[in-house]
C-alpha cells in the first residue's frame, strides 16, 4: 500500500502590473512541500473570490509538478482573460489577484492566493516584470 503525504503550497508571488494595452506574460513563482498532479489557476479581479471566477479566468495545467520551487508564467488578456501558460484605449481596469490550487487523486486542495496584488498599467512602455 502507497501512503501519499499531503502537500502544501505557500507563497505564490506575482509581478506587481499587467498591461491594459494588450496580453502580459504574468511571470509567478510558488513554494510547493511535496508534489501535485496538477495546478488550476485563477485570475480574477482582487476581491472576488476564486470560487467565483468565470471559466476565462481559470486555466489547469497538467504536471506532475514537485518542490520546492515552481515558476513559470500565464499569457492574460487585459480583459482578464488567461489565455495559456508559456508561451484599445485606455480603460479603467480592476486590480487583479492571481490564485492557484493543486490536484492529486482528483481531489482539489485549498486555494492559495498570491501575496501582492497585480495593478494595471496604462502606458505605452508597459513590461512587466519580477
């Protein structure tokens, strides 16, 4: 019989801005204490819970994925949309939170949210990074 020890994921962080102007690849990093099958993302607008996020906010990415360090980035849309993982005029745009999740046997773990806030950006030069 194969004991499975429960994971934990803690500290995922993002860059501070996403682009309004067009698509950001929205760099994040996380702290994951043993292994998942897989990762659910979930980019919506700080405040709302991840469990309300609308099907274009949400992205799963298959894995296996394990510790201590996992990074990677989302293509988002500055309509909110995630548009994968990889690889116009100016508008008011909410503040946004990435969350992630991970999956082993089926069975989906907690929500854990990015430490900062991710604030749009306007200008022309916009490039986000860490």
């Amino acid at each position: 019989m194969e004991v499975r020890l429960p994971y934990k994921i803690v500290r995922l962080e993002t860059q501070p801005t996403y682009c309004t102007q067009g698509n950001t690849q929205l760099d994040f990093r996380l702290t994951l204490d043993g292994w998942v099958e897989g990762l659910w993302f979930y980019w919506v607008p700080d405040g709302t819970p991840p469990s309300e996020a609308l099907e274009e906010e949400t992205l799963y990415l298959e894995g296996p994925f394990a510790g201590p360090e996992v990074r990677g980035f989302l293509t988002v849309s500055p309509e909110g949309r995630v548009l994968g993982v990889g690889t116009q005029g100016i508008e008011v745009r909410p503040d946004r939170r990435l969350w992630v999740r991970g999956v082993r046997g089926g069975v989906l773990g907690p929500y854990v949210g990015a430490v900062n806030v991710v604030r749009p950006d306007s200008t022309s030069f916009c490039d986000p990074s860490w």
